[in-house]
C-alpha cells in the first residue's frame, strides 16, 4: 500500500513547481549567476577598500567579479562609455565633471558611496601658519614663506600635489594659474603615497610642509587638521570651466583646522559614487538596485584607511569583516537587488 503521509508533500512541491508559484532557490538568492562583471577601480589606494566591498557584494549575488582592473581617470571612463569595463564605484563628482563628455553617452552614475563628505583642499603645518601668518594660497608669494617651504632649493614653496592624470591635478594646475602661482610655487607630481610620506617625515623632523589632500584619506589621520596641520584658504573662488556653476559649494561651513569659519576651501565637496556603463545595468536591474541602496560610512573609510597605512593592507579581508559587521544593513541591501531580478 502507498504511503501517501511520506509522498503528498512530494507531489504538492512538484505541483508548484509546474505552476511557477516555487522558483529555483538559486534562481531567487543569485540573480547573478552566469554572467561575469568587468570592474575596475582607481589608483588611489584610499579608494580600493570601498571597492572591494562592492566586488563582494555583487559576488554574494552570484556575479563572477573580473578585476578590479586599476585604471586612472580618463582611461577608465573611455572603457566604460564602450562597454570594455563595466564599473566602478571611485567616481567623484563634482571633480570627475570633466569627463562627462566621455561617458555620458554609454555610462551614468548611480547611487552614491558617500554623499558630501568627501572634501578636498590646501593643508600646512600648523607651526607654519602661526610663525608665518599663512591664510591663502597669496601668502605663498612672500619670500620668507616660500624659503621655509623650499626643500629642493629652487626658490619656490614645494607643494605635494597630485600625479599625472587625477581629476585634482586639473583643478590644482588651473589654481596655479588662475592665482598667478607658477613663479613661487612647485607642484610635486610623483607617487602620492611617496611624496605624502616624504612630507610627513619632513615635518616630524621639524620641517615645514605644504600638501594637498582629500578625504577620506589616511593624510587627515596622520596629521591631524586643527592639531598637526591647518586646512588654509584660497584667495577668492576660481574653478575650472566645467565647475564654474558651484562656486558657492566652494566654501563651507565648521570644516574642522581650517584658518577661518566658513572655509573657502576652493573645491566643492564631493559626493564618491559608482560609475556603471548603462547596457549593462539595463541587462542586470539586480546591480542597479543593489548600487542605488548601498553606501559606506565615511567614518568607516577612515579607519580602514589608516589601518593600511599602518600596514594591514588585507582589503579583501577587511572588507569582508566589514560586511559582516554590518550583516543586517547588507542583507537589506541584498533583498532589493534581487527583488529587482525577479
């Protein structure tokens, strides 16, 4: 005789199967499975940490994860315009305006990884700017200010500026420019990590230093702004022709050492996003989902960075802790993209 207590669960599952009412596990938990992300990522390392992140979360959703690929700025948008790379999430904007022409027309940005937290600007030694009065970038035309800063004996202040290719080294090079700096002031292009160590030891030796930097950034954690270094102000707001409508974003309110309140800092604040290449999110609404619900914490950031600068440069594993960390947060992020897929 058939037992029909041990098959009828059988039967009623295979029933609903055959009606569509009981999709595939896998189906339902990895919208991503069977299809590989082409991602990439900037060549600032304060960046990667995020990135890697993101790589994990689109792997718990079943995308194989290629990468990420380092790029710098104009190459990366050139690729994902074209569909050679798929994304990454180290856009900064309103700094990276330079390259909409170059991807608007395959590629768009969604969500964000941090809003408005990521500022950007001129910093020097706290000793200097009392000893010396610095208040703007003007100060750097006086003689006895830019002996105190001339550590290659080429009669100009050196500046730790920004290499070859970033979207600061634009802004910085039109700053030399617009305030008539190129006769007293040498940006250093090299190696950003290289050159920020360099200054460091300089000023642990009693030296003064004068550097750009962004946040977040291990530099802030470092040299504390307000203790070790002031954020100093330009002399009048001038940014470059695709920024010229944020002027005002240019100066803000309570930015923690700068010389006054509110600081003109001579950048706006940042928002850090993703860059995606448009086709492919068309093709995978569970990416688009997940990019549009996901951010980090800058705070977060912070302390990722300057645990690597310490020298724990695990990110995968750093990332991963992070994740589980915020297990709860993720898992609601996860739940959108794959009810976007289904």
């Amino acid at each position: 005789m058939l037992n029909l207590k041990k098959i009828m669960p059988t039967l009623a599952a295979a029933a609903l199967l055959s009606t569509g009412s009981l999709a595939p596990a896998s189906a339902q938990e990895m919208p991503g499975e069977g299809t590989t992300v082409q991602m990439a990522r900037a060549t600032w390392d304060t960046g990667w940490f995020h990135a890697e992140i993101y790589k994990q979360l689109l792997e718990e959703l079943g995308y194989t994860v290629e990468g990420p690929t380092t790029l710098d700025n104009p190459p990366f948008y050139q690729a994902v315009s074209q569909g050679d790379v798929d994304l990454w999430v180290n856009g900064w904007f309103p700094l990276h305006n330079t390259y909409r022409s170059t991807f608007e027309s395959g590629a768009e940005v969604v969500g964000a990884v941090a809003e408005g937290g990521a500022l950007e600007g001129y910093l020097v030694d706290k000793a200097s700017v009392e000893e010396f009065d610095i208040q703007t970038l003007d100060d750097f035309k006086r003689d006895e200010v830019k002996e105190a800063f001339d550590r290659n004996g080429d009669g100009k202040a050196d500046l730790v500026a920004c290499p070859p290719g970033w979207g600061c080294e634009v802004n910085i090079e039109h700053h030399l420019d617009a305030y008539e700096l190129r006769d007293h002031v040498n940006p250093i292009k090299a190696g950003y990590s290289a050159s920020m160590a360099d200054a460091i030891a300089a000023y642990e030796n009693g030296e003064s230093i004068f550097f750009y930097t962004w946040t977040p950034n291990w530099t802030v954690n470092e040299l504390a702004p307000g203790e070790d270094v002031m954020w100093i102000e330009v002399p009048r707001v001038d940014l470059p022709e695709e920024m010229a409508d944020l002027e005002d974003a240019a100066t803000l309110d309570g930015v923690e050492g700068c010389v006054d309140d509110p600081c003109t800092l001579g950048f706006p604040a940042n928002d850090i996003v993703p860059v995606v290449n448009s086709a492919f999110l068309d093709e995978n609404p569970a990416v688009r989902a997940l990019l549009e619900a996901a951010s980090i914490p800058l705070p977060d950031i912070y302390s990722q960075n300057a645990a690597m600068q310490e020298g724990d440069d695990n990110i995968e594993q750093q990332a991963a802790n992070w994740i589980e960390e915020n297990r709860d947060t993720v898992d609601g992020w996860l739940d959108k993209a794959r009810e976007a897929a289904s």
